[in-house]
C-alpha cells in the first residue's frame, strides 16, 4: 500500500542585505551614513505604485547611475528635471481648472494659489535644466578704484614682512595722525600772532594819544 510522503518544508529566502561593490556586507553605521542606500531607501518607500521592489538591487542600480553622473554624464538629470517640470505643469493645469469651478471664493483662492506655486516651481525647474544644458560664463574682474580726487585704498591693514615674522607698518598712517595735532599748533600760533599785533597797534594808538 501506497503510503504519501510528507511534504518538505520550503526554506525560506535569504533576506538581501546592503552590501558594497566589493560584496563585503556593510555595518549599520556605513548603511545610515551612506547616501546611495538612503536614497535607495527613499525611493523604495514611494515607489509602491510600481510593486515590490528589491532594496538591494535598487541600491546596486543606483551606484550605477551615481557612476555615471560622476563621469559627466546628465542625461539621467536632464531627463529626471525635464520629467518634474511637465509633473508640476500638470499639477498647475489640474488646479488652476479646480479653481475656476469653485463657487466660494475660498476656495477659489485655495486651488488657484497652489496652481501658481506649482507653476513657479515648475519654472525654477526648467531654469535648472537650461543651466545645467548652458552654464553661465565665470569672469573675474580685479578691483578698480577710481576717484576725482586723491585716494587711498588699503586692501589689507598689515603688510607681512619678508621674513614672515613682524607685520610692516605705513610710515603715512604717523603722519596722517599728527596731522590735526599740527594744524591746531599751526591754528595756535597764528592766534597768538594775531593777538600780540593787536596788542602793540592799541599800545602805538594810547602813547599817540596821549604825545597829542
């Protein structure tokens, strides 16, 4: 008689574990501290829409396209960028329709007020890509002082010395303190001068006087 054998037990998979290229399995700190695998974690959590996706095969995924933006190549960000901007143009359509069909003026302020900020985030995002597509120029301009008049233009307040022990010091910044010091000396002198004068005219005009 025909006895039924007992069913084997399915062993159950191997739950997939962060590792580096190198297959080396990477410690807990490495895995928090690592952006590929936040990242990858991050998209994991969202991207239920697309069904159960394998975390460790997301991660090895998106080396390869760090890998490949490391090596200049932005088609990836160029599309990613191009992708959000028509996403935010969708989302300033849908809402900017939402509030012409509102009756209440809430309402109304609500959705159109969303739909114009999707539609400046959706132009910041193309001015991303049109910069990333044509990047300014950089020119460097060195300074110009001009001036009607004299001037004086110190870029730097001390001076290293050539054995790189004491800083120079301006021989003008001396003189230009005890510039006021001598124009009032010069100010007291002139009074003084002006005032013995006038002393000695008076004296003349009294011993005039009186000789009359």
């Amino acid at each position: 008689m025909a006895t039924a054998k007992p069913a084997k037990a399915k062993k159950a998979a191997p739950k997939s574990s962060a590792t580096t290229p190198t297959e080396r399995t990477l410690e807990p700190h490495e895995i928090v501290l690592s952006p590929t695998i936040q990242n990858a974690v991050g998209v994991h959590a969202w991207s239920k829409f697309a069904g159960e996706a394998d975390l460790a095969v997301t991660v090895a995924d998106l080396r390869e396209q760090v890998k490949e933006v490391w090596a200049g190549d932005m088609g990836r960000v160029e599309a990613m960028l191009y992708g959000q901007a028509l996403t935010l143009q969708t989302i300033f359509t849908s809402l900017a329709r939402k509030a012409v069909a509102q009756e209440y003026l809430k309402q109304f302020q609500v959705n159109l007020t969303l739909a114009l900020k999707a539609q400046a985030q959706c132009r910041a995002t193309l001015a991303a890509l049109a910069e990333i597509k044509n990047p300014r120029l950089v020119s460097f301009v060195q300074q110009a002082n001009i001036a009607n008049g004299p001037q004086q233009v110190n870029n730097a307040g001390t001076q290293a010395s050539t054995q790189g022990t004491q800083p120079a010091t301006y021989a003008h910044a001396e003189k230009k303190q005890d510039a006021p010091n001598e124009l009032l000396e010069d100010s007291a002198h002139e009074a003084q001068g002006s005032l013995v004068l006038g002393c000695t005219a008076n004296r003349v005009a009294i011993g005039s006087a009186r000789a009359s």
